[in-house]
C-alpha cells in the first residue's frame, strides 16, 4: 500500500506540474525541479503518513469481514485524514512562518473531498489486495492439507495391504510345521529353525514402509529354505543380486509375494516342482528385479490374484505410472514377472 501510495502521489505531483515538467526539460533543469518537487512533497507525506498507519492497523486489528468492517475502514480513512491535515497546515506554519491554520476549518471540507476520495481508493486496492492474498493463501493451505491427506491414505492403503499378506504365508508355515512334527520330527524342528530365523529378520522392521534388497534377499532366502522342507528336492531356488544393488531401496514384501505365487501356481501344481531364479539389474534410471519359475506357467486366472493385485497397487501409490508389474512366459517353461522401477537416488552403484 505504501508503495502505491508514493506513486500516485509522485503522479499527481508530475501531472499537476506538466507545464512546468515540459519548461525544465528544454531547459536542461530537471534537476532543480526534481528537487522543487521533493521539498513540496514532504507536506503530502506528512498528510499521508497518518492515514497509511490508521488503514493498515485497523485492516490488522479490526473487523476481519462484513459491514463493521467496511465501517470502521472509513472511519479509520476519515479520522486519518482530519489528522494528516491538520498536521499538514500546523507543519507549513512552522516551516514557511505563514497562519495557514487559521483557514484549517475552511479548507477542510474541501480537502477532505479530494483527499478523502483518494484515501478511499487507495484503501479500497488495500482491501481488494489483502483479500487476493488471504485467498491465495488459503488455496495454498487446502493444496498443502489436500497432499497431507492423499499421503496419510496411501501409506495406511499400504500398510493393509501388507497385513494382507503377512498372516497368509505364517499361517501356512504353522500348519506345516504342526503337520511335518506329527511325521517327521527332524523335518519339523528344521522348518521351525527356518520360521524363527526368517521372523527374527521380518518383525523388527515389518511395518517399515521402505526395505532394502539386501533385507528382501535375506527374507526369501529363509522364506525358501523352509518351503525346501516341506517339498525337498521338489524346489531348487537361485537369488542373483548384484552387491552393488542390495542397498538399494524398495517397497517390502513385493519380490517375496512375487516368490509365493510362483510356489503357489508354478511348482505346486507340479509332481516334478521346479527352479526358481530371482535377479535384480540396473538400466539407466530403472531397477529391474524378477522371479522366474519353471513351473506350470500361465493357468486360468493367472496375473488376477489378490497378492499381484497389492502389488500393482501399491506399485502406483509409491511410484505412480513409474513403477510397473508384468507376467510373460519362461521358456521352456514356467512365468517371469518382472518388476521396474526407479532407482532410488542413495542407491550405491549410481
């Protein structure tokens, strides 16, 4: 406001001065007329300076909206402006030695008109840019509570998801435990072993929402060698990590979902069982991790399953269109999926 206000002032101080802006000009005394100009300017400061402080303290301090508001506005414009003159009249006395002030009550009326209306103006802006930026300010806050909120979704979308998966594979791991102890004791107290030791890297960070391949691999591996129990020489597993690529970060439990459907609808389905190969490769700015089976490949229904469908989901969540799932058939037999996705930016190796 205190900047508008100087520079309708300087205009009016040009525009009511043209003539004489014209006659300095081809006179070569612009100079000398800038400072005319400056020292007959401070008396509309003086006039102003009190109406700025009363405008901006009561738009501060008063009303915040509605006709009490535009009223005291008005006020605060009216009152100011009495005083600005006043000040005015009281400071050319002293400055010039004239009795200026002795005319206060008759000029006032008329300065009130013309200052009033351009105090009122200046006032109105005041008001039209204060609004402009509340409302700015708002649509800031609402974006910024708005992201809040998608992120809080998101990441408890993702912690159910992975609750979904968790009690699936122990579950299953306790009933074979109880069956294999019913008939084989040694297989039973193995496969036990294997169920602490995979729990013992699993629940300490099971509700992180960020692993590492390393800690990934290190599931799988205890994941696998119980599932070697209960199928012995049926499953023959191979993890091909890279050292350079096991600090990288990923969303957790998806390669070991990935690990689950391929026992599940690859090798179980078979008398025979299968390999299974889990690989991880960096291209450009792309991780590039897959589980490849030997098993019974593409079934109906295959890709349509609940533990693909978390993870194409919370795919999307964490990386958008940047993270993707695909299933193609292995040859000579059996299903690769394969996961892409960015690579983080404190991955070793970049």
């Amino acid at each position: 406001m205190v900047a508008v206000l100087a520079a309708l002032l300087l205009v009016r101080v040009v525009g009511s001065n043209i003539n004489d802006v014209v006659i300095a000009a081809k006179e070569q005394k612009l100079g000398e007329w800038g400072l005319t100009v400056v020292r007959g300017f401070w008396p509309l400061l003086v006039m102003a300076a009190p109406m700025i402080v009363a405008v901006m303290a009561t738009g501060n301090l008063g009303p915040k909206s509605g006709p009490k508001r535009i009223a005291a506005l008005a006020a605060a414009v009216i009152v100011s402006l009495c005083v600005g003159l006043l000040l005015r009249f009281a400071m050319s006395d002293w400055a010039y030695g004239r009795n200026n002030l002795a005319n206060f009550r008759e000029w006032l009326p008329i300065l009130l008109f013309r200052y009033g209306l351009l105090g009122g103006m200046l006032t109105a802006v005041y008001e039209f840019y204060r609004r402009e930026t509340a409302s700015v300010e708002a649509m800031r806050r609402a974006e910024i509570d708005k992201i809040a909120f998608e992120r809080e979704m998101v990441e408890a979308r993702l912690q159910v998801m992975q609750a979904q998966i968790e009690p699936h594979f122990l579950f299953n791991t306790l009933a074979n435990v109880r069956r294999l102890y019913q008939t084989d004791n040694a297989a039973g107290r193995t496969m036990l072993e294997d169920l602490m030791r995979y729990l013992e890297i699993a629940l300490p960070r099971m509700r992180d929402n960020e692993s590492t391949l390393d800690r990934d691999a290190s599931l799988i591996d205890a994941y696998l060698r119980i599932q070697q129990v209960r199928m012995g020489r049926r499953l023959v597993y191979e993890i091909d990590i890279p050292a350079e690529l096991r600090s990288q970060a990923v969303p957790p439990m998806m390669l070991l979902t990935l690990v689950e459907n391929a026992i599940k609808h690859g090798l179980n389905p078979l008398p025979e069982g299968g390999t299974i190969r889990i690989g991880a490769r960096r291209e450009a700015d792309t991780l590039i991790l897959t589980v490849t089976d030997t098993g019974a490949g593409f079934q109906q229904g295959s890709g349509a399953g609940a533990g693909l469908a978390n993870i194409r989901a919370r795919l999307s969540a964490h990386f958008g269109e940047r993270g993707t799932l695909s299933l193609s058939l292995n040859q000579p037999q059996g299903v690769t999926a394969t996961l892409k996705l960015p690579v983080h930016d404190g991955a070793n190796g970049q």
